[in-house]
C-alpha cells in the first residue's frame, strides 16, 4: 500500500507516456516500439537497459507474428519483471541478516543529500524491530553536521552510536564502532562513511582504508556495501553509480526519495546496468518509509 503511494507519481507519468505512445494503434509495430523507447528513456530506466527492453519485446512481436497493443502493458511488465530477477535475487521482504555472521557489517556509501543518514536511521529502526542489537558508526567525518544528525537519527531509534570529532580518521571511527559492537555483543553494525565524491583515487584509497581497518576486528567486514542513491536525481543516480562501482566492491543499492518523482525507472536500470541488487527502496521522510525491494511487489505498483 505505501509502495504504491510511494511509487503514484512514476505510476501515472509512466502511464499516461505509455497510453501517448500507443494511442490509435492495435498493433505493436517499429512506430510504437519507437515510442516506447522514447516513454522507457524518459522514465529514467537508461538507455542501456531500455536498448534491452525492446530488443525483448522485439523478439516476442517477431515470435507471435502479431502483438497487439492491449497486449502491450503485460508483456512489458513480465520482461522488466524477468529483468530485475535477474540481479535481485534472494531476500525481498524481510529486514534480515544472516544469522551466521556476528556483527553483521554494512558499509554505507554515498554523496551528501541523497538521503544516506535518513537511510541509516530507517535501517536501524527495522533492523531493532526485527530483534537485532544495533550500532551506528559515525564514520563520515567530513562534516559536523553528518555526525549529529547520525546522533539523532540514534537518539530516535533508541540505539548506540560511535562518534568522534568531526575531522577525524573514518578508519578509527569504523575500528572503534567495531570493537564496541564486538564487545556488546551486537548482531547489525552500520557505518555512515565517505559523504564526498572527491577524485576516484581519494574515494577508492580512503574505503579501501576504512575497510582494512575494520578487517583488524572483523575479519571479513564489511559483509555488505551499501551505496544510496538519490532516485529523483535520475541521470545524476547513474553517474555515481557508475563511480562508486568503480571505487569500491558495491554489493547492494538504496534507492531513496521514489515518493516524490516520476524517474522510478532509474531502479531498473541502475541496477541492471551495474548488476548490483537495490536492497532497500525510500519512499518517505519518516522513520518507516524504507521497504525491502521486492521486484514483483515493485513492478506491479508500476504497473497495477
Ligand atoms: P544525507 O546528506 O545523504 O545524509 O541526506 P539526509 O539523510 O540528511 O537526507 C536529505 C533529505 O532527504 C532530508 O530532508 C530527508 O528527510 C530526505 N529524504 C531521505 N530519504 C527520503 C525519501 O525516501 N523520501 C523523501 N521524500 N525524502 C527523503
């Protein structure tokens, strides 16, 4: 119910391009593939992934001979369905960490504004609901103002946090939040790190680090990088996709701020052109506004 009101405004964009791009038309031919091309890109699903898209489509119009446009929608929606299975494997309902590893340990990159404290709090909310003992590390010390608002987020959840002053080594701050966790026992450490997008080589040297550091406590920390994304900014969600990839072994994606804008799409595409799963989706400022994506859940509020 929140993912569809989450996704209201990507749904009715996406449909009222989709009816333009068929209208007057019974059947799928180059004309309405050439439009749907066109409705796909300016949803922000990429041009890589829609070239993809409509090769499948392609396919199915030459198999069956005959598609008609009615017919349009479902099979639009199974392909991006088969898609983003295709990446999202696993876990797609549940705040869960494998119970095999203690702390679990995630790593959470991204730039300043795309929502990344918010995310941390959602995460540390659901994860404390779902039983686990919480740990945030205040690992992006660019910033005063990332620290306390990570204080606050912490303060709400009602979880520990690991801080030190602003300037500090992330490293140090990431080796304490882990000792820490590992002394109280904890099941879920997140660290908030790296807020700026300096030179590639300054990224990748400063996670490389951090990451070093933490494997003196935990020695196969971090269990998952978690980059967040900014789903509104679109084109902008794809370029630092495309340099934190580079940067850093990503392994899962948080696509944020989905409730207020027309460039859903970006989720396909980003995470079939950088074949990393997207993990979690914000669709809200509030505490609970963060769902685990499921890709059918997501394709049928696209599509419903
Ligand atoms: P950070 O600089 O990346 O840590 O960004 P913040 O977590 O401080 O978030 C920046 C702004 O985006 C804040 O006003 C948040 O409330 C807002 N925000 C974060 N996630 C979402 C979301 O899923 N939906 C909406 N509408 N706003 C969000």
């Amino acid at each position: 119910e929140t993912l569809d009101k989450g996704l209201e405004i990507t749904k009715t964009t996406f449909f009222s391009k989709l009816t333009k791009a068929v209208a007057g038309k019974s059947k799928v031919d180059d004309e309405v593939l050439d439009n749907l091309e066109e409705v796909l890109i300016s949803s922000d699903v990429g041009v890589a992934t829609t070239l993809k898209i409509i090769e499948r489509i392609e396919k199915r119009v030459a198999q069956d001979k005959y598609l008609g446009t009615e017919e349009l929608n479902e099979i639009l929606r199974e392909e991006i369905a088969s898609l983003l299975a295709e990446t999202n494997t696993g876990n797609d309902s549940e705040f869960i960490v494998p119970s095999t590893t203690k702390p679990y340990v995630i790593m959470v990159v991204g730039v300043n504004g795309v929502g990344k404290t918010t995310t941390i709090g959602k995460l540390a909310h659901q994860f404390k609901n779902a039983g686990y003992k919480v740990v945030l590390g205040a690992a992006d010390t660019f910033r005063a103002a990332a620290i306390d608002q990570l204080q606050i987020w912490a303060d709400r959840v009602g979880v520990p946090i690991v801080k030190q002053q602003m300037g500090s080594d992330p490293a140090s701050v990431a080796f304490d939040t882990l000792q820490s966790a590992v002394s109280q026992n904890a099941d879920v450490v997140i660290i908030d790190t790296a807020g700026r997008l300096h030179n590639k080589l300054g990224l990748m040297n400063e996670l490389s680090k951090v990451k070093r550091v933490m494997q003196k406590v935990v020695e196969d920390a971090p269990h998952d990088v978690l980059l967040v994304l900014d789903g509104s900014t679109g084109q902008n969600a794809f370029e630092q996709a495309k340099q934190f990839t580079a940067a850093t072994e990503v392994t899962s994606l948080a696509v944020t701020k989905l409730d207020g804008t027309a460039k859903g799409g970006v989720v396909i595409g980003i995470s079939d052109q950088f074949q990393v799963p997207v993990k979690y989706i914000g669709v809200g400022e509030g505490i609970k506004d963060l769902q685990v994506f499921n890709k059918f859940e997501f394709v049928d509020s696209f599509f419903n």
